[in-house]
C-alpha cells in the first residue's frame, strides 16, 4: 500500500513525535510512506530533532490576527500544489492527512484525484485557538473545520469526546474511527529510571514529574505551590521539557521559595525519555483539554507510573477513576492537592495504580504499532469499496 501523508506542522513537539511514530510504525509494516509536509517531503524525509522553540510563527505576533487568518486559509493554495506534485510522482493509493485549521489542501486533492481520504483530527482547532489563541474570524475558522472534517471519507479522531464533536459538524457516524494515542514499543521495555535519578540528585527523594512541552494552560504552578504548601525537603518537581510557560514557573518557584525543589532538565530526546519517566514517582496531567487523548498520559501508563490527572470525560476513557489513576476536578486545587497527598503518602498504592495503567496499555493496545494496523486496515476497507 502507498500512502501520501500531508500535514501543515512544522513544530517539533508531541505534534511532531505524533507524526513520527506513526508513519515508522506503518512503514514498518510494509507500507510505502510519502511526506508531504513543510519541512519534509518525499519517501526518505530524515528526521528532526525535539525543539520547544521549532516551527514558532513570527508573523502571528506581527500581523493582525484576520490577517494572519487569511494568510493561513491561502497557504492551502501552495500546500494543494506541492501535495499535487507528489501525487503525480508517487500515485498514492491512499491520501492521510493529519487536520489543521484553515488547510484544504488535502480535501481539494481527495476531491479532484478520486483519492481515499483519511483524516487525523487531534482536536477541534476552532475551540482550541478561540479558548487559548484567540480568533479573530470565529465564523470562518467553524466552517473550514466542518468542511474538511466532512470531506473525508473516514475520520480519525482521537477520543470518543471528540468524536461526538466531528459528528457534531455532520460527518456520520459510520464515516469516523476513534483511534487513540500510543506509544512506542520503547514505552512497554523496561526503563531505568538509576541514571536520571542520579544526575538530577533525586536519590530518597520522592518525584512528581511532568514530561512534555511546557505551556501555561497546563497548570504546571499547581504543582509549585502544592512543593510551597507541603515544605517537604524530600518531594521534588522534575519538569522533562521546556516551552513558552518556563520563565514564569521559574520566577513563581523564586516568589514561592522552591526554586531549590524544582529541577528544569530541558528537552529530552525520545531514547532517553523512557528512563526519564521512570524516574517519576508520580506523573502529572494537571491539565488537558476535554477531546484529546493526551501522548504523555498514554507513556506514563505503559511504564507504570501512578498518575494524577483531571477527571473530565476524555481522561476516563483511557483510565478508570481510583483503579489505574487518580482524577481531580479541573481547577480544583484542593482535590488535586489531596491526590498528590495520596500517592505521595502511599507507595504501595503507586505501585498498584501505575501496574493496572500499564496493563490498560497492553489490553487496548494503545500503541503506534497497533494503531498503524488498524490505519492499513480502514485503507483497505476505502480501497475495496472503490474497487
């Protein structure tokens, strides 16, 4: 099977590790992979490394934000001929494309070539950007997600919430396929967490930990400020990551007096981010919009951390309530407090936690190389119908 996968991200985030991980994993299973993308295209496109600081957007700081709008809703014009070019030399049999706001590229192509059309959807960019970017076109970003959502012949959306959302813009039922977040098989090896211990000094120490690119939705300064209210020289803050919120969770560990507790390692590189989890005592969700299927929820859980998380209807798809992680109430410091003060208090119950989230990854199968499977086999079912 030859599959064209076109994508807008020039980011080299969890976006990125995303696209990285599946593509390997359906190659490695035979498929012939082209990329279409801003930064790589072609069969061979080589790989980059992690930056929190890739694929920033200069001109959204400068141009006006309907401005800005509209020079994304135009990109698709260059992005629909680049995509139409590598649809001329590697005649796909499938079209993937991984959804962003504004981009028609792919469901132009699906439409003028006959193409089978599978659609990523990882979030509903419209909510997302009016939530936390802002919009200046509200209108015009709902009815360009609709109308790529509907040009699909199936979409994958990551979580059941989301789906309800894809259904919501009137794509049927039949036409969308919740595939969830995985993780390498790395995540299900045993990981040795002596080494990240040992260079961060957190030897008798008890960590909380968080992994992933630090923004200031994600509600890291509720972790500081439980360090601030427990004054406990043995628990620690272990952040594996950087990104826009770093400077001012620096600044409040200074005001709050925990700076001495709050270990910043940077960005690691996937190889070492298994031992680095498994350096976690307790691993932090503290945040997560309401549709996403969260790619460091489902690494903790293959390397059996005991997990904290908000309990929200997203969350408990991947994890039953009090049995393989607890759940607080979004903003409610006092409950996410009182669940940190559980898992630190109980190592027993950690172990026991973090052992069930793990065996929740090996029942549903929530890996790359599983989730490559399932896209081969929708590929086929598209393909046989137009045969």
């Amino acid at each position: 099977m030859k599959i064209l996968y076109s994508h807008r991200t020039r980011s080299a985030d969890g976006q990125y590790v995303h696209i990285r991980a599946l593509t390997a994993a359906l190659a490695a299973r035979g498929v012939r992979v082209f990329m279409a993308g801003p930064d790589d295209f072609g069969e061979d496109a080589g790989e980059r490394p992690l930056d929190a600081r890739a694929g920033e957007d200069p001109w959204r700081r400068r141009l006006p934000r309907a401005l800005h709008e509209i020079a994304e809703l135009a990109y698709s014009l260059p992005a629909h001929a680049r995509l139409a070019r590598a649809a001329r030399a590697f005649r796909p049999d499938i079209l993937y494309e991984r959804y962003n706001l504004f981009h028609h590229a792919g469901a132009w192509l699906a439409r003028r070539r006959g193409l089978p059309f599978l659609l990523e959807v990882n979030a509903s960019l419209s909510l997302e950007r009016a939530g936390h970017g802002g919009l200046a076109s509200p209108g015009l970003a709902c009815a360009s997600e609709r109308a790529i959502w509907r040009a699909a012949d199936m979409a994958l959306p990551v979580s059941l919430a989301l789906a309800r959302l894809v259904e919501d813009a009137g794509v049927p039922p039949e036409r969308i396929a919740v595939i969830r977040n995985g993780v390498e098989r790395a995540f299900l090896e045993p990981a040795d967490p002596a080494p990240a211990r040992a260079r961060y000094g957190l030897e008798g120490k008890i960590v909380l930990g968080f992994a992933g690119f630090a923004r200031d939705w994600h509600g890291l300064d509720r972790v500081l400020r439980y360090l601030a209210a427990r004054r406990r020289d043995d628990l620690v803050f272990l952040l594996v990551g950087d990104g826009p919120a770093r400077a001012s969770l620096e600044a409040l560990a200074g005001r709050l007096g925990v700076e001495g507790r709050f270990i910043l390692a940077g960005v690691a590189q996937r190889e070492a981010m298994p031992g680095l989890i498994a350096a976690f005592d307790v691993a932090l969700l503290p945040a997560a919009t309401p549709y996403a299927s969260p790619l460091k929820l489902t690494e903790y859980m293959a390397l059996g951390r005991a997990i904290v998380a908000p309990d929200q209807a997203n969350i408990r798809e991947l994890v039953e309530p009090g049995c393989e992680a607890l759940l607080a109430p979004p903003e409610d410091d006092g409950a996410f407090f009182a669940a940190l003060d559980a898992l630190v208090d109980d190592a027993d119950l950690r172990v026991r936690l973090g052992a069930a989230a793990r065996a929740r990854v090996l029942r549903d199968e929530l890996t790359w190389p599983a989730n490559a499977a399932r896209v081969e086999r929708l590929a086929a079912s598209l393909l046989e119908r137009r045969s």
